[in-house]
C-alpha cells in the first residue's frame, strides 16, 4: 500500500537522515551538497519502494544509494579537472585508487561524523542564530516550522537562515572537522544550544501527533556524552549532560497509555529511570568540580535535579528552585526564564503572586504565540477558583499549541474548568 509504504519511509528517514548527511559531508566536503545527495536518495525510495516493497534494512539502503550519488560526484569532479583526454587510462587507475580511499574514509569509525557535523554548521563564519538553525536542520531533520516554533521566530526567516548558511560554509569552503583549542571554545556555546534544542524537540514535540520524539531526545544525548568526553573541563558540557540526563529520566512516565501527556507533578515517579538519574547527578557533580561556578545549563541541572530527589512531588524543594531560578535570570534574562520561574514562585509562595508576575509577561513581544504563557496562566487562575478566566487561557493555549496530544489535554483542563464554573 503505496501510503503505508510513505509512511516507512519518512519514519526511516527521520531517524537516518541526519547520519546520512553527516557521512556524505565527510565524503564531498559541502554540507549542502551532502544534503542534496541525501535528499536524491530520498526521492529515489519514494519512486521505488511502493513497487519493490521496502528493503529489509531500508536504513542501510538509503545510506548505500546516497553514496553512491556521493561517489558519482566525486568522479565528475575529478574528470572536471582533469581535462587531457590522453590521460584517460592514467586517470582511470587513478580514480579507482582515489575511490577505494574515500569507500575506507566511508566505513572509518575513527571521530563521529555527527559530531564534525555539529561543529562545521556552528562555523563563527555563520551568524549564531544560522548556527542553531542550520544544524537543526541538518542534524535533526526537523522542519523549517518546527525549528521556527522552538525560536518563537517567523518560518521565512528561519529558511533564509538555511540557505544563506549552507551558501556561506560551500563558497567559504569550511573543513568537515572537529575544531581545537581556542576554535573549539569559540564554537562551544552555540553547539551546545543546538544540542539542547534538538533534546528539547524530543522532550516535547512541537507539531504532530505524538507527545515525545525518543530518538532526538537520544541523539542528543549521545552528542552531549562525546562533546564531554573532547572538552571535560568545559563545566557548561557536563550541566547540558546533566540537565538531559535527568529530563530524560522521566520519560516513560511522561506518557501514559495512550499516548497521552502526564505533567511533572501527575507522574508516577517510580516510573522515572534512576540509573539516568545517577548519571545526571554524576555530570552535575563534574560541572561543579571545574571550580568556575554554575552556568546556564548547569543552573538548569540544578533545578532539574531538586525534582529528581523528591520522592513524591509534595517532597520538592520549592524554595530552592525559586533562587535557582533567580540566579538563572540574572544570568539569562528571557522572558521564558522569568514564565519558568513564575511557576516555582507560584508553588513557593502561592498562584496569586506568581499571576502577577505572569500578567506582567503578557505583551511580552518574544511570547507573542508561545502556547505555554496562557497555559500558565489558566493554572494559576483555576488555582484562584477564577474559573470562567482559567477556561479562556486553557482555550487560547490549546490554539496555540502545534502538538495534538497537548491540545487535548489543554481542552480538557478548559473542560474541567468550565464544569466548576457552572
């Protein structure tokens, strides 16, 4: 059946493409070339698989005809610039050798191609904002809408940034590698902002039909693991590690069996993975052995970590997350920040003076369609027993929100509002 068989394949390749791409950049040297070649392959599995049926490592497949288009181009290269037709027999011998080094440079396992790949998209030749969006694109396979949405930014802008990125790297011809030393250091902040938006695109999906992505949420991690392991007195790395490591802890018990939401303070924690936990607390204790104090990811690790040694959620340390959150601000003044820490606030000190804090975020221009303020919001007024108003910002929240699975669970909450109100 032609559907389902689409269907396998934008599963396939939203697991794959990103390895797929990252591979081929490491053959031709062109980030946007390699995802052309990438996107080649695609298209020639939508023409062929509704036919054949799907391969039995369909993975395996694509990454095999993207080579292959890899290879291709190598050679017209070469004969591109080789122009003696008398040196037809010599370059013969030639791109046979040429070709069985790049097919061993393919198979090479030395570095991880995702990681270089990370860090030619996080070139300082690009804007930071570029950076981010280029290697969301390119290493998460996310669409253009879906990295708009986690940028609280236009779709048409976050496309041009796309183009234009992947135009400057081919015409600056930046190398595929893994930078060092100062390089590296100057890179390092937008990397691991790239990495945790692309967690954050698992954590909680922005569009569609399910709740989690698990494979961004562990692609991320992965990356953060070897990003540690190349730079293990950056304390920044290890509280990203830490902050995804405790997060993804609770993932089984995000979601309940039908697909559906489970907030933090729903959830039953004996669902949560410990031994995720131990890792994270683990990274925390590295971050803060750097002696150079907490940053914004290990801040956030912190607040993360107050949840992960509550045994219950009546257990939680309010109080400490509400000064987290207020060393957090002072280093990150974003208007997010300060709707997370209405939050604390709200369970440390009471809902009527975190609404006050809230109100005076709502023509907040960046939170202009961020579903999660009036979600707050609504909260905060349900918790005031100022139903018909929590009814309202459970709506709006629900008509912001991309992701199906939250939009129900926002309309029931405006549901049950409604019922206490009559």
């Amino acid at each position: 059946m032609p559907s389902a068989t689409h269907a396998a394949i934008n599963a396939v390749w939203r697991i794959e493409s990103a390895k797929i791409i990252a591979s081929l950049a490491r053959m031709v040297r062109d980030v946007g070339l390699a995802e052309e070649l990438a996107q080649d392959a695609l298209v020639t599995a939508l023409e062929r698989w509704p036919e054949s049926g799907v391969p039995d490592n369909p993975a395996a497949w694509l990454m095999a005809a993207a080579k292959h288009r890899a290879l291709d181009q190598l050679r017209r290269r070469k004969l591109l610039e080789l122009k003696h037709e008398e040196l037809g027999r010599e370059l013969e011998i030639q791109q046979d050798l040429a070709m069985a080094d790049v097919e061993a440079t393919i198979e090479d396992d030395v570095g991880d191609d995702l990681l270089r790949l990370v860090f030619t998209a996080c070139h300082p030749i690009l804007s930071s904002e570029a950076r981010v969006a280029l290697t969301l694109r390119l290493l998460g396979g996310l669409t253009t809408d879906e990295i708009a949405r986690a940028f609280l930014v236009p779709e048409p802008t976050i496309a041009q940034r796309i183009v234009r990125a992947k135009r400057t790297l081919a015409e600056a011809r930046v190398p595929f590698e893994v930078p060092r030393a100062d390089e590296l250091n100057a890179r390092l902040s937008s990397v691991l902002a790239v990495i945790y938006l692309i967690f954050n695109e698992g954590y909680s999906a922005t569009a569609g039909d399910d709740w989690m992505r698990p494979t961004l949420c562990e692609e991320a991690l992965r990356l953060g693991r070897i990003l540690a392991e190349l730079t293990p007195h950056e304390p920044e790395v290890h509280g990203l590690v830490a902050l995804m490591e405790i997060q993804a802890s609770r993932s089984r018990a995000r979601v309940g069996p039908s697909g559906e939401p489970i907030l933090l303070l729903d959830q039953n924690r004996a669902r949560w993975d410990y031994l995720l936990i131990q890792r994270g607390l683990a990274a925390l204790e590295r971050a803060a052995a750097q002696g150079s104090g907490f940053g914004p990811y290990a801040l956030q690790a912190a607040i993360a970590a107050c949840h992960a040694r509550a045994h219950t959620a009546e257990e939680t340390d309010w109080m400490r997350i509400t000064a987290l959150y207020d060393a957090l601000f002072q280093l990150m003044p974003s208007p997010v920040v300060a709707l997370n820490r209405a939050v604390a606030v709200s369970m440390a000190f009471g809902p009527a003076t975190a609404l006050e804090l809230v109100d005076a975020l709502v023509d907040e221009p960046l939170l202009k369609g961020y579903h999660l303020l009036p979600s707050v919001r609504g909260d905060l007024l349900a918790k005031l027993g100022r139903n018909d108003e929590a009814r309202a910002a459970f709506e709006l929240a629900a008509s912001l929100t991309r992701n199906s699975r939250e939009r129900a669970l926002l309309l029931a909450r405006a549901l049950a509002c409604a019922g206490r109100a009559l």
